[in-house]
C-alpha cells in the first residue's frame, strides 16, 4: 500500500482542492496528520475514503472535505486557541495542533476522551482533551479565537459564545430539517453577531450531558 504521503496528496488535490477549500495550512496540515492512526486498524485502507468512517460508540471520524472545509471557514489567525465540540478520534484536534492552533477539545464519551487523549499525545500533538459536556464549553480557558462544533445541533448554545472573544468564529453544522444540518458561521463583533452560511451537510447529533458508554455501532456524519 502506498505511504500516507502518497494517499493524502491524492486525497487533498481529488477530493479537498478540487472543491474549492484552498487555504495552504489546512491542506498542509492534512497532508502531514497521518489519518490511520485515527481510524480502526480494520478502516486504515478507508482512511482517504471520501466519506466519513465509523470509530464505535456511534460515532463517526468525519470525511476529510469536511474537516478541511469546515477548518478553514474558521478563518484562523496564528497561535489562535480553540474550543474544539465533540473530539470523538481526535483527528480534526490533530489538524488544529499541525496548524499551530492551541486546541481545547471536549469529548462526553469518556472511553472515546481517553483514547484521543493518549492518541494524540502518542503523535506528539499537545491537545488538552477534556471528558465533559460540549454545552457547556470550558470557561477555565475561555477566552476562546474560535469555536469548533463537530457534531449536528439544534441551537447555538450561549455558552459558546459567552466563551468567545471579539472577532472570534464559531462554526457548527446547525440543523436546519430533519436529518439535515448547515455549516452556520458565526462571527463575534463589538456590536454583536455576524452570521453566514456555507454547505449543507450531515452529522452525528450533539447531546447534552456525559454519555453512556454504549455498544459500538456505525453512524452518520
């Protein structure tokens, strides 16, 4: 099989660049975090997969598209922290970290927080991961240059963007139908909100609380 190098450059340029996501450093960083380490052994010759792939517990590791996408309309200056919702493998806190970001990512599913965790220290990414409510965000290290929401919700919680600094963004697939969401970005000004739209897309839900450790089981993007 090829090298990942190899895999991602194809993956990048047939699936990422030819739809328009053109920001160097997202594109970069994607060509250099290794996306098997993020995926089930038995997934690794899916990892480029132009789609997402389950990881267990209903969760998914989303379609390479959408983290590019979804990472750039986040619009990030240097050295920005970021609150990272729903850390489910770690892969999208790993593009953060390559990118230079430092990333905040909250995880409700405790077993899904402690692998990330030791994942992503393992490949030397210095992501804090917390096992915690993603409604709630993490005042500790608040404020915040962006928000990132990686899972489908009903509203913009007020948490996230109390814990947002002027000029940050937010960006969220908010559900606009039933099994239907679109990314929402959301800036903050000094005189308020700013709110702008891009894909139309589909995720896995964000529920509240700590989750119940569950039987694994395959689920959308």
């Amino acid at each position: 099989m090829k090298s990942w190098r190899e895999r991602a450059r194809h993956m990048i340029d047939s699936q990422i660049r030819a739809r328009g996501v053109l920001d160097s450093r997202v594109l970069s960083a994607m060509e250099r975090v290794p996306r098997t380490e993020f995926v089930p052994e038995e997934l690794e010759p899916l990892a480029d997969f132009d789609g997402p792939l389950s990881i267990g517990r209903g969760q998914t590791i989303s379609q390479p598209f959408m983290v590019a996408l979804m990472t750039e309309l986040l619009a990030l200056p240097e050295r920005t922290r970021v609150l990272e919702i729903g850390t489910g493998s770690g892969y999208q806190a790993a593009v953060l970290a390559e990118m230079g970001m430092e990333v905040v990512s909250i995880e409700r599913i405790e077993s899904l927080a402690n692998s990330a965790r030791d994942r992503l220290a393992r490949l030397g990414y210095p992501v804090l991961v917390i096992h915690g409510d993603g409604c709630l965000g993490y005042p500790p290290k608040a404020p915040y240059g962006a928000v990132l929401v990686t899972a489908a919700a009903s509203r913009v919680e007020k948490a996230w963007t109390e814990q947002m600094g002027t000029g940050s963004r937010l960006v969220v697939p908010l559900a606009v139908e039933p099994g239907l969401e679109r990314l929402l970005v959301r800036v903050k000004t000094v005189a308020g909100f700013r709110d702008g739209w891009s894909e139309f897309c589909r995720f896995v839900p964000l529920l509240p609380g700590l989750g119940e450790e569950r039987p694994e089981e395959d689920g959308p993007s």
